[in-house]
C-alpha cells in the first residue's frame, strides 16, 4: 500500500537559516584567522632583520653622538636612527630628508615665539600649533616633517628656558641618528631583496593559482557554489597584494643603496613589471570567477575545453613564477599562456552563450596580461593571443574555401561572345549596317 503520508515541508525554518548563516561565519573567522597566522610567520624574518636593525641602529647613533657633540643627554640620535629605519620602510632617504626640515622649523618656530613670548602653558601651545601650520604649509600632508616640527617646537618651548643652547644639539642628532639608519641598512645589515620579495609574492601566487584550479573543478563539475568560494577567496588577496608593494619598495630601496646588492638590480625589474601585472591578472581571475559561477547558475553550456583553458592559465602563472626566481626566460610560460588561449578559441567555436562568451573574453585578457608580464609589448601579446585563439577556433570550425572554376571549352566548340552589345554590333554589321559612334 502506497504511503499516504504527506511529504516533509523542504522550506527551511528561520532558526535553521541562523544556524547555517552562523556556520558561514565562523568558517570565514576561521579562514581569516588561519590565513593571519601564515603571515604573521611569513613576516617574521623580515620583523627580526628590522629589530636589529633599529639595535644597532640606536647604539651606534648614541656612541656616535656622545663623542662628536659632547658629553650629554643625546637622547635625539638614537630616536630619529629607530625612526628611519622602522617607520619608513622603503622610503628612508625621503624621511630623513623630512625628519630634518621637521627639526628645522620646530627650532625656528620654536625659539622665534619663545623669544617674542616668553616661557609658560599657553605659550608652549601656541608655538606647538604654528609649528605643525608652518610644517603642513611646507609638506602639504602629514608625515615625518610634522610629526618631527611639533614634537622639535614643544622640547624647544619647555626645556630650552631650563637647558640653553639645546637648538644646535637637537639639529645635529637628527642628523647623525638620520645618517647612521640609513648606513646600518645600506651598509652593515642589508637584507637580501629577492628573498623579501619571494616571501611576499608566495602567497599571492598560491592563492591565485589555487583558485584558479578550483574555477576550472567547479566548472567540470557545474558547482556553482564552488565558483562562488574560489571568488571570495581571491578578494582575500587585497592584504598580500599591499604587502607585496610594501616589499617592492623596500627593495627599490636596498637595491638602491646597498652597494652589495646592486647585481640584483635586473632581477628586481623583472619582479616589479611581473606585480604590476599580477595585480591586473588578479581582477581578471576574479572577474573569471564571477562570470563562471553566473554561467552555471543560468544553466549555460560549458564546453570540455574552457574548464582546461582556465586551468592551463593557473600553470602558466605557477610556472611564471618559477622561472622569474630561477632568472630564466619564460617561454615555458608563454607556452602555456599560447595553449590557453587556444583552449578558449576552440570553446567559443564549439558554441556558449551570453556569459560564457564573456568568460572567453576574460580569459584571453588574462592571457593578453600574462604575456606582457612575461616582457612583451601589449599589441605583441594582443597579437598572439588573438593568433592562438585563431587556431582553436580553425580546428573545430575551419574556414569554408569557394573555389570558382571556369568551364572548358570543348575543342571545336564555336567561340561565344560574352556581351549582347557585342553581338548587336557583329549583326548590324552583317546587315550593312553602321553601329552608332558614342
């Protein structure tokens, strides 16, 4: 006997879409908090090469200035030498430029209104706010050249009256603290620029190359869903992709002014044009996830070849990398970025609809980005890319050739004449007839 049962309601209850929406966000609390804790551990090489550093950084200023300007509390060398190095990674030398315009104007502002003025709260006040006026008038932004004009202008007000002559002592150890960072990290501790830069692309590579992979799974397997999480993981990338620029100019900088280090100068090039294209390929990886994950929500069809193309596009970026930190040339790469792009031609020729047709179209501008990362000029790598593409579609759909063929004539088959005038004119002439002159 049949059960004559009604079936269970499908419709979920609203405690279960709180439960399962709570679930959802503590595996992305979970996911952050991972993903937090591998960088953390990727950053602290370069957090202990930046304490020493600083170390001796202040050691060196201090002794430096405790012989050069005299016995005395030469407190300011060390700070500004700590300040140089850990406050302004990659761009040291425009802080130091700063810090000292910053202890310049503090002094002037400083001791002009302490003079016109006199000593006391409300003095120390007013010279603190014409000092940081005058500093942003000057630098236009905040930064160092405020921070040092306030901070020089409030030790000139309240200790100058209580210890004379502090003006030139302050002026000479931002200098020698200034000087002495920059030959600590120039110099004595250079770090080595291409092992920063491997430690910040790593991640970024990983994860875009994954999710990549996970597109072309969730396209073979028509997850939707799938496609959904691959997107949500490459717009984590934000945090690795600043970072990474962190380390590119710390080592513009080192390459810059660390005599050891000028052999990598090549090598750092080719990883700054190779991250300027990364983060364009990174929008379009995403772009290609979201126009996946909408094409198989509409029930598009998704030919063999596009999961393999989008796949093929993860190796090309995979093997990129490889060959940029072996300092080979990469036409492995540019290979697979070729078959990419064939793939996607011979998807379009196999047949898509409206969303798959933009998924193409993103594919092969990720291709067009990869190449140029690789070293190419943008119409060259727009030219092979169309090339390739060209060549996937001419395998499954190959140009139709009309050939016109001229009928042969038959030996001894009468000659015949081609126009009616022609004829007209032969007649009339036989006719004793003269044809009209135009």
């Amino acid at each position: 006997m049949a059960d004559d049962r009604p079936a269970a309601d499908t419709l979920r209850s609203p405690l279960d879409e709180v439960v399962e929406r709570g679930g959802r966000v503590l595996a992305r609390a979970r996911r952050q908090g991972e993903q937090g804790g591998r960088i953390r551990l990727r950053q602290l090489e370069v957090t202990i090469v930046i304490a020493v550093q600083s170390g001796l950084a202040a050691a060196l200023a201090a002794l430096i200035a405790q012989n050069l300007l005299g016995p005395g509390a030469h407190v300011f060398a060390p700070a500004a030498a700590v300040g140089t190095i850990a406050t302004a990674i990659g761009q040291r030398a425009r802080r130091t430029f700063e810090l000292l315009i910053g202890v310049g104007l503090g002094v002037v502002v400083g001791d002009l209104l302490r003079f016109l003025l006199g000593s006391g709260p409300w003095q120390t006040g007013l010279v603190v706010a014409l000092a940081i006026a005058t500093a942003l008038l000057v630098a236009g932004r905040g930064g160092a050249l405020v921070g040092q004009a306030g901070g020089t202008a409030v030790l000139i007000a309240t200790l100058a009256p209580m210890q004379p002559g502090l003006e030139v002592p302050r002026i000479f150890d931002a200098l020698v603290g200034s000087v002495v960072g920059i030959l600590v990290v120039a110099l004595l501790l250079p770090i080595n620029p291409l092992r920063v830069l491997d430690r910040a692309v790593e991640p970024i590579i990983t994860g875009l190359t994954d999710q990549l992979d996970a597109v072309a799974r969730a396209l073979s397997a028509r997850d939707a869903d799938a496609a959904i999480r691959a997107l949500d993981q490459l717009r984590g990338l934000d945090a690795d992709v600043a970072r990474l620029n962190d380390a590119l100019s710390g080592a513009d900088e080192v390459v810059t002014l660390a005599p050891v280090r000028w052999h990598r100068r090549a090598q750092y090039q080719r990883y700054a044009r190779a991250a300027e294209h990364l983060e364009r390929l990174i929008l379009y990886a995403r772009s290609v996830a979201r126009r996946s994950a909408t094409a198989l929500q509409y029930g598009e069809p998704i030919p063999p070849q596009l999961p393999a193309a989008t796949a093929r596009l993860g190796d090309a970026v995979r093997t990129l990398h490889r060959e940029c930190r072996r300092g080979e040339d990469p036409e492995r790469a540019r290979q697979l970025v070729r078959e990419s792009a064939e793939l996607a031609g011979r998807t379009w020729a196999e047949g898509v609809r409206s969303y798959g047709d933009a998924l193409i179209t993103d594919l092969r501008t990720a291709n067009s980005e990869l190449l140029r990362a690789t070293g190419y000029e943008p119409d060259d790598a727009n030219r092979m890319v169309r090339q390739a593409a060209g060549r996937g579609q001419a395998a499954v759909r190959p140009p139709v050739r009309v050939h016109l063929h001229r009928p042969r004539r038959s030996p001894g088959a009468p000659r015949t004449r081609r126009h009616r005038g022609s004829t007209r004119r032969t007649h009339g002439r036989r006719q004793g007839q003269r044809s009209p002159r135009v």
